[in-house]
C-alpha cells in the first residue's frame, strides 16, 4: 500500500477479480467441490489487509483496513463491477476472518446456484461469444471445470479432452496464463 492510496493495491486486484469469468470459475469451483448447499462463497481478493492477531500495532491495522475499506466501497469502479455482478444475482460485502496467522479483511461474493447460469451468460457477453456458440462455449468450460476444479480432477483429466482455458477468458490473457 502506498502512503498517498492506501487502498491501490486492493483496489487493482478487486478490478481483476470482479470480473465475470473470474468470479464464474471461483464460484463454480465452490459448487463443484461443495454440492447441495444453498450459496456458495468466496473471497474474491486475498487478504485485503492483515495483521498479527495479539500482534503490536493492531489499533493502526484496524484504523488502515477502515480506511482502505472505505475507500475500496466508495471507489466508483470497484462499485459498477459489484453492482454487475449484484444484477446477475451475486451478493458481495466485506468481511474479516481470522485464523492462527493473524486477522484479515476481504472482499466475498455469495451466489446461489440459480445464479451461476446468469453469470456464465455475462461471461460470455464480455468474452463476445455469439448466442449461437454459447452452447458449445458452456460445454467447453463445464469440461475446464472438471479437469482443473473438481474434486476428482486428477480422474478427469485422464478421462475428458483437454480444452484448454475457460471459453470465457479474454483472448489477450490467455498468453498470460501460458508463461
């Protein structure tokens, strides 16, 4: 974090993280890995803000994750991202947890399953894949999922094709995730 935006680093990983083929691919490993429940969550960012549980310093910590989250909730990007994702049924709201290592705020989403389809289908729209291709790309990436997501991955690979990415990630990251 920089001194003069305490929030900048949050803020660019909640930019690539609200998007909607990258909450669909976290969201849709929930449901595979999790069947039957009522909502699925995540945490969309890794830790917000951390500090030390019984730690020095944790006053200030707390003061700079209000800040920060302040920020973050106000920063207009970050909220047109979260209301996209609001219209298509998904939930988000800032959350501490902790756990041996220390305290931490991030950002979780919470979608039912009834949602994932409306959130798929914005994927596809970002991804600019046509209505009638749809069909193939939501086939593609239920066998991304299951190579690369679920429980029996291992399994799945040796039994499903290899189609390499989600469908729905952008042509210009795909060269990303290669090197």
């Amino acid at each position: 974090m920089t001194a003069a935006d305490p929030a900048a680093d949050s803020r660019t990983r909640l930019r690539l993280a609200l998007r909607p083929h990258v909450a669909l691919v976290g969201l849709t490993s929930c449901a595979l890995n999790a069947p039957g429940a009522p909502e699925d969550h995540i945490a969309v960012t890794e830790r917000i803000s951390h500090a030390d549980a019984e730690g020095p310093g944790q006053d200030a910590w707390r003061a700079d994750t209000r800040a920060t989250l302040l920020a973050l909730d106000a920063d207009p990007d970050v909220r047109a991202l979260r209301q996209r994702l609001f219209d298509a049924g998904i939930a988000s709201g800032f959350a501490a947890d902790h756990d041996k290592d220390g305290l931490w705020a991030s950002l979780v989403l919470s979608c039912p399953p009834e949602a994932l389809p409306r959130l798929e289908a914005l994927a596809a729209d970002d991804a600019g894949i046509d209505p009638d291709e749809r069909a193939e790309a939501s086939e593609q990436f239920v066998i991304y999922m299951l190579r690369n997501h679920h429980p029996e991955w291992q399994a799945n690979r040796q039994q499903m094709p290899d189609v390499g990415d989600s469908p729905y990630t952008p042509a210009e990251e795909r060269t990303l995730l290669d090197t």
